[in-house]
C-alpha cells in the first residue's frame, strides 16, 4: 500500500490516494452532502388546474407534483384519487371542520402538536385521515386564540358532508372518502390528469 500523498483533484488539500480515488466517484461534489432531489414524474396536471389546487390547499408545487403522480399511479380515476388525496390530508380536515380559518393557519396548528388523531398526537400537516379516524383539539390548546375564535366562528352545516362535527368537544370524524363533487374548491375543475407520455405527443 503506497503511503505517499497526492494533491485532490481540486488542488485544495493533500489527500491519500485511495480516498482521492473514492472521492473522485462521488456523485456530488466534494464538500457537498447529498444533491437537489428530483420531482417525481410520470403525470401531469395542466397550468390553470395546478394554479387552482395550489391556491385551494396553499401547496408547494413539489408537494402537489407528488400527489398527482401517486394519484395517477392508484387504481379507479385518477382525479377522484387526487381529490381524495388531498382532502384527507389533516390540514385541510381540521380547516374543513372549522377549528381554523385557513388552511394555512391549520398547517401552522398542526405543526404545533394541537391536534391529536384517534388519541395520538400528529404534527405532520400531510397526514392522511382514514375514514372512521377522529381529530381532536388537545384540551391544553382549546382556549387558545385561533381555535378559539375559529370554533365561535363555526355554524352549522358548514362542514363538508363526509365529515361529522362537534363543536362542543372540540372533535371531528371523517366518516367516509369525499367525493369530488362534494368539494366546492375542486368541483368545477376539469383536473386532467395524464402521463408524461401523453404530454409529449
């Protein structure tokens, strides 16, 4: 084994030949943990619909790209699967039930351990609700302000119909899949979804 150091390829600092040489096959540059993570591809969503879905749930684009493409993957009709992809996710249910006034301030409560799902906390916003779970406002978070005057804000028969709420306990039950006409938000939308095949030709 030969002991003698070489300069690295950049010039910058003496190195042993071995780990010059397992430096020289990295992927990224020296100095560079990991690299930019790609979009996940294979579907699409035309411009005017990614405009509206992104306003409505206030996402990244990667974050709907994502959505689309496991949507389109699914089996049945790749819009419902969308709808229900994003419909079920837990910032948009606790924003549907009324305890938040956006989607946004629900990201940021959710974020914030206020929310528990069938007695387990969740901070991720991205959870996806199963039909039969129910969201609860954690008791030490029930007086405070953007609940609180979400919840006085709250009148009957503004929630969804796939969700049963009680505002009294501070509790929502999503009761089954939402369906897409059911969705004001996506319901006059075309939401074509097609591969990237497709958009090519």
């Amino acid at each position: 084994m030969r002991t003698k150091v070489r300069p690295s390829p950049t010039g910058e600092i003496p190195i042993h030949p071995a780990f010059g040489y397992l430096m020289r096959r990295q992927r990224h540059p020296i100095g560079v943990r990991g690299g930019p993570r790609r979009a996940p591809r294979g579907y699409q969503l035309s411009d005017s619909d990614q405009q509206h879905v992104r306003g409505a749930y206030e996402l990244r684009q990667r974050q709907l790209t994502r959505a689309v493409v496991t949507a389109g993957q699914q089996p049945g009709d790749a819009a419902q699967n969308l709808v229900g992809q994003l419909e079920q996710r837990l910032d948009a249910l606790v924003h549907r039930a009324g305890f938040a006034r956006s989607v946004d301030e629900a990201r940021d409560l959710v974020s914030h351990n206020a929310f528990t799902v069938d007695g387990g906390k969740v901070n991720r916003p991205s959870y996806l609700v199963q039909p039969g779970q129910t969201i609860e406002v954690r008791p030490d978070r029930q007086c405070r302000t953007p609940v609180a005057v979400a919840v006085a804000g709250y009148a009957e028969g503004d929630a969804p119909p796939y969700l049963e709420v009680a505002p009294e306990r501070f509790a929502a039950t999503l009761t089954r899949e939402p369906q897409r006409q059911e969705v004001p938000a996506l319901r006059d939308l075309p939401l074509t979804i097609h591969s990237d095949e497709e958009a090519a030709r």
